[in-house]
C-alpha cells in the first residue's frame, strides 16, 4: 500500500512539472493560421490557429492519416505526408440501427440507452470547462475575444444542456482563464483537476473555437445551419492512446449519424491537460469569423454523439460481439499484454519515476529565475495537498 502511495506521489509530481515545460501552441500573432499542404499534390490539406510542429498528425475527414514533416512558423505553412488508410472503430450495425430508427419515432437518447442496460445514470458523466475562455464569435459576439465572458462560454453550456437532455450528467466549470497566453492551459488544469475531484466523469471535455476562415467549418446538419467540429488529441501524455481511441470513437458514431459533421482529429503536439485522465479530449466548435449560434446548433448535436459513442454499447470487439467502452479497434494492432506480477517491477518503476522527478526539478530550476520557481513550487505544492487530500477522503 505504502509502495502504491509513493508511486501515485510521484506521478502527480511528473504530471504537475511537465506542464511547466509545454506552452500553449496557440498560434501567436493576431489573426494567423497556419496553411497545411499534401506533400504529394501540393493542395491545402487543412488550415488551423493551433502551431504545427513537425510529427504532428492528421486524421482527415475520410479517415486518411497524415505526418507532418515539415514546418516553418514564420511563414505559417506546413507541409503534410500521407502515411496510411485508418479504418475507424467497427460499429454493430444491427445495435446502431435499433437506435436510429428509434431516434426517428421519436424517442430520447437517454430513454434508448435505458432499453440498452444503461439504466446508472450515475456512471454517466461529463466534466466541461473552456481553457481559452475569452474566445468568441465576431458576428455574434462583435469581437473575437472578450476578457470578461467569451460567447465559447455560450457554447459550452449549450453543450452540458445537450448531454443532460440525453441522460447524462454534465458539469460545466465556467471559470476564466484568461489572458488567452502561454499560461491558460496551466491555469485551466487547476480547474480540470477540480471537475475530476468533485465529479468523477468518465470523459472530460475542454470546448474551443479556431481562428480559421468561416468556409472551413460551414455545414448544415439535419437541414440547418451548424458549424464543423474538429476533435484534438495531445501527442504528450501518458493517456494518449485511451485518448485517441475516445476521438476516433466519437468521429465514427458522428460519421454513421450526421455524414462530415466531425471534421477531421489533429494530434498535436502539447497534452492539453488530457495526461489527468484516460478520456479527455479537446473539441474545435467552429471558427471566430461565422455566428455563435452556428456552433451552439453543433453543441447539441455532438452532446449526442459523444453520448452514443461512450454510452451506446455500438462497437465490436474483435470477436465481433458489441462492447460499450472497451474492444479493439478493427485494423490496429493489440497492444503487448500486461505483466500480471509486480514483484521486481516495483523498484524499477520506482528508480526511473524518482531520476525522472530529480531531472524535471533540476532542469525547472535550471530554466527558471528565482522568482518563477518559487512560484512554480508553490503551484505545485497548492496541488499536490489537494491531491493529498482526495486520497484522505477516500479512506
């Protein structure tokens, strides 16, 4: 038991470090984006406001993977290789189409889910929050950033009445975060960690807008305007590929339900605070340059989605029997089995985690005036007694 504390200790302190060290990839400069080429045809794959680093990655609306291999951040341009066909998690086909017909007579997600088995209501969560929550519409908001209550705030509401309408149970945490700097993911981790303390969600969502041209998320959905949504997975964490397995779920539902409304997933290159739990993701709900409204139509719509996907018991598994949350992905490869003996193990575990938290502390100090690393240490030991406590109220 001792041994177990230590090792969660310790990886809190990794995970309360590592932050310090991944800036927000935000693009900088006020109005700019970045272009994304194909190697190959030397056509614009996609635009985003987020940086783009070389390995990032890109899985496009048909389900095509693309690397990024190169990258110059003062041109704003990117250029992009195709690397290989994705074929999304496999959907019980017969399971799905129960839901859809039911869908159209008229009945509500959460009564489907209730006549699936999903009668725990209390095993439904979602934690929301809004790291860059100045962000706004222009048309709507007549700006696109206001520092008191972004209209990104609007949006995320609009998305905790969606889930809730379909049976779950979503806490938003409209706490600012502002200025939109380098900063805001370091400051909206204090709030992530709050949601997943006092709630216990099973998936954690942090809702943004691009900064891209109206044109590249302009969509209808049902025969009504709605904006495109662009799932985003951190390529640094520890809970990446739980992560990845969540956005692909949630593209292949959106895929089956509502044809290009999910836009593609890009993998970038920070961990957007998604290294706290196994199912966290960052959503794009439209861009700066169309309405609010647009996106707050997309919230709904997504709320089902995601509430399908994590709830809906619609995937296979291998053998081809339906599972809710587990499986795996049909075309990927099974990950290695697990050692069932931690005798031998632990020490090691031990002695890598331990240089890792001498190396990360050395090299804060190392990169740190005096005044910041004070300030760094008191952050990090505000969190980590909060850490302790949830451990003393689980007793």
């Amino acid at each position: 038991m001792k041994k177990s504390r230590l090792v969660c200790m310790l990886l809190l302190l990794i995970t309360l470090t590592t932050q310090f060290v991944i800036a927000d990839d935000w693009y900088g400069e006020k109005g700019g984006y970045y272009k994304v080429y194909d190697m190959d045809s030397n056509e614009i794959l996609f635009q985003t406001a987020r940086e783009v680093v070389k390995d990032d990655q890109y899985l496009s609306g048909d389900n095509k993977m693309y690397r990024i291999v190169k990258a110059n951040k003062r041109d704003q341009i990117a250029y992009a290789q195709f690397v290989e066909d994705v074929l999304l998690p496999e959907i019980d086909e017969e399971i799905f189409s129960k839901i859809g017909l039911m869908l159209q007579n008229g009945a509500s997600i959460d009564s489907i889910l209730a006549q699936t088995g999903q009668n725990d209501k209390s095993k439904r969560k979602v934690g929301i929050y809004s790291t860059h929550s100045s962000e706004s519409y222009i048309p709507s908001d007549g700006a696109e950033a206001s520092e008191s209550k972004g209209g990104i705030l609007k949006v995320a509401e609009k998305l905790k009445q969606g889930f809730e309408k379909n049976g779950v149970d979503a806490t938003f945490d409209s706490t600012l975060h502002n200025p939109h700097d380098a900063g805001a993911y370091k400051r909206s981790r204090r709030t992530a960690l709050q949601l997943i303390r006092k709630q216990h969600p099973t998936a954690l969502i942090d809702v943004h807008r691009d900064a891209v041209p109206a044109e590249e998320y302009l969509t209808e959905v049902e025969g009504k305007p709605a904006a495109k949504v662009r799932l985003v997975i951190g390529r640094r964490n520890q809970n990446f590929k739980a992560n990845e397995d969540m956005a692909k779920k949630v593209k292949s539902v959106a895929d089956k339900m509502y044809p290009n409304f999910v836009k593609d997933i890009f993998f970038g290159q920070g961990d957007y605070n998604q290294d706290l739990m196994p199912r966290a993701m960052l959503t794009e709900l439209g861009t700066y340059k169309h309405t609010r409204e647009r996106s707050e139509k997309s919230a709904g719509f997504l709320s089902k989605v995601i509430t399908v996907a994590l709830f809906g018991d619609v995937f296979k598994d291998s053998k081809g029997t339906a599972t809710a949350g587990g499986g795996t992905t049909k075309g990927t490869k099974p990950g290695k089995p697990v050692s069932k003996s931690g005798k031998g193990a632990g020490a090691g575990i031990l002695g890598i985690l331990a240089l890792a938290v001498i190396g990360g502390v050395g090299f804060l100090f190392l990169s740190s005036g005096s005044t910041e690393w004070k300030s760094k240490m008191s952050n990090f030991r505000q969190e980590f007694a909060n850490f302790l406590g949830r451990n003393k109220n689980r007793k």
